[in-house]
C-alpha cells in the first residue's frame, strides 16, 4: 500500500506540474483581437504617432512578464508594425523599406549569406526611448534558392546576420 501511495503522490505532483506548464504557455501564446478591445491608451499611443492609420492586425501577447500589444497597420501607403505595452508605451517601431532605399550593405551581406535568394521585403526596426526612435537593425524576410521563406535579421552596417528560421505564415 505504501508503494501505491507513493506513486500516486508522485503522479498527483507531476500532474500539477503538466497543468502549471501548459497554463505557462497559453498566458504566453499570442492572442488576436478587435480594435475595440485595445486598452484607451494603446490605442492614443496609436493615433498620436500615425494619424488615420488602418489597424491590419492586433495581438496581445505576455513578453518577460509583460502585457505586449503587436499592431500591424498601414499608414500613408507603407507598412508599419509596433509593439506597445499596456500603459502606451511603444517599445518598438518598424517600417517597410523599398529596395531601393535598402543600406548596400545590407543587401550584400543578404546575398553573400543564401547565395541566389531573393528579398521580399524589408522592415526597419527602430527602438523607441523617450519617444525617440532610433534605428536598431533589419528584418529581412527572404526566399532561399531552394524556395524556403525565410526572416533574417542584419545589423545596420550589414556586418551581422542572425537568424533564418522560417517565416511563420501571416
């Protein structure tokens, strides 16, 4: 009888360690939602940088703890996306890049890394403090000579590339 007890404590304590997780990694997955569910002032926090700007898409999600909103939105014909805390805080600003305004460095170190690629689309990140944006580096989102989707992320002088996980589809 003991032994019974025993392993039934440890499955009851392994079973309360399987429910912590997978509640763990639902507070953690990302979750879409309305406009009208974004908190008063996310959303000035929206307005205030990009006047008439379409919302595309809005997720809430947890980073480090943290209640994250992801904002895709198209103003004035570009491409943005920005991520804002809860209190309106905008952490993080990118932009759609042409071609053509693409840094050769940047390019250059693209082709140099996945020889035959062709880019798709580039967004330039912008770290914001203080209001102040700041550009920190490129994602780049790629299709390899092989025909994989790929997002790779390159320093501003193009001296470092990182990543080349595939492009989640949107």
């Amino acid at each position: 009888m003991r032994k019974f007890s025993g392993w039934l404590a440890a499955g009851v304590v392994v079973g309360f360690i399987i429910v912590a997780l997978v509640a763990r990694a639902d507070e953690e997955k990302e979750k879409k939602i309305s406009e009208d569910k974004l908190p008063r002032e996310v959303a000035a926090s929206i307005k205030a940088r990009f006047p008439g700007a379409k919302l595309t898409s809005i997720e809430k999600e947890k980073e480090n703890g943290q209640v994250v909103y992801d904002i895709e939105l198209k103003h004035e014909g570009r491409k943005y996306e920005m991520d804002i805390k809860e209190d309106g805080t905008i952490i993080e600003i990118e932009k759609e890049v042409e071609a053509k305004d693409v840094p050769a460095a940047v390019t250059k170190a693209v082709a140099d890394k996945y020889p035959g690629a062709s880019i798709k689309e580039v967004m330039e990140v912008n770290k914001v403090k203080d209001k102040q944006e700041t550009p920190d580096h490129y994602e780049v989102v790629i299709v390899t000579a092989e025909k994989k989707k790929m997002e790779v992320e390159v320093s501003l002088d193009g001296k470092s590339i990182k990543g080349g996980e595939a492009e989640k589809d949107k």
